[in-house]
C-alpha cells in the first residue's frame, strides 16, 4: 500500500483524500487549522454573529461530468439531497430586507423592480458578468497563439481584474444616479 500525505484540509484536499483512499492508499492529511473543511466552513464573531466563509451553493451537481465522476466514486449522491435554493441571499438593512433570487434572470429582474431609475445598469452589470465568464470559461482552452491575442480578446478580465463590485458600479459607465443603495 502507497503512503499519500496531504497537505491543506479544505475542499480540494478532502475530496482528493477521499478518491485517493477509495483507490487503496493510506492517506495522511495536514491541516494547520483546528477544523477541516477550508472555505466550507464558518466561524463565529464576538458578540454570536456567525460568518459563513465559502461555498453557498453548488452548480452542475448533476449535469458536470467530473463533478458526477467524483460524486459518483465517493457515493455523495447515495447520501447528500441535493436542494436548489429559491434564494441567493438575503440582505437586512435599515430600509428594509432584500432578497436575492438565485437564478440570474430572476436576480435581474428583482434588482431593478428594487432600483427602478437604475434598470439600465443593473442590465449593463449582468451583461459584464456574463461577458467576463465566457472569457473565463475560454482560458481553459488557449493554445499558444491566442496569447498574443490576450488583451484584445480577454479585456474585460484585464479590464475588472482588480475592481471590486462598488468600484464598477460607481463608474460613470454604470452609475446613473445614487439610488443604487440597499
């Protein structure tokens, strides 16, 4: 029997622990935490306040091939139900509650219903999201051509690589008027 030592106890870790021990090794997993579980896990503020540090939800449970191969193999689905949430989040403010929809279409139409005179925006935002996953979803494939072609294909990466969401919705590409405040 191979001897296999792990070093991180976050998801990665856990998971590749797991597939390993399946395939017959002995597994030694390092983790510098007290707790296991990396960005799956939470932890509590002064005062009881408890912060929830990673994954909210999962995408592609069912429909992604290595998702389905790795859950498959570790019999996540003989013991985890899976839910689709009808939330995303949930925001409490001093002018009331908001609730975020967890489909895209559905957060769209939810955040302009809420900011009417900033539905151009919220739209322009949606379509930049969209356009910066796709460019995402392409570095998987490069060869070593479209390098030279980086910054003209991949701009909107280079663009927003280190904006936070307030920085580009204060731009005045996106911010119309001050309304956009929960």
């Amino acid at each position: 029997m191979k001897n296999i030592v792990i070093i991180g106890g976050g998801l990665g870790g856990l998971s590749a622990g797991a597939l390993l021990s399946k395939d017959g090794y002995k597994v030694t997993l390092l983790e510098q935490h007290d707790i296991v579980g990396g960005c799956a896990t939470v932890f509590r503020r002064k005062g009881g306040f408890i912060c929830e540090v990673g994954l909210h939800e999962m995408d592609g449970v069912y429909t992604n091939s290595t998702i389905k191969k790795v859950f498959e193999k570790l019999d996540v689905y003989k013991n985890i139900e899976f839910v689709k949430p009808k939330e995303f989040f949930k925001v409490y403010t001093k002018s009331g509650e908001f609730i975020m929809p967890d489909s895209v279409n559905s957060a769209k139409k939810a955040l302009q219903i809420k900011f009417p005179r900033e539905a151009k925006a919220i739209e322009q935002y949606f379509e930049l999201i969209s356009k910066i996953s796709n460019c995402l979803e392409k570095l998987g494939n490069l060869q070593w051509y479209h390098y030279i072609l980086f910054p003209l294909v991949f701009y909107p990466i280079l663009k927003y690589k280190n904006k936070s969401v307030s920085d580009v919705v204060s731009s005045p590409n996106f911010r119309t008027n001050p309304s956009l405040v929960f």
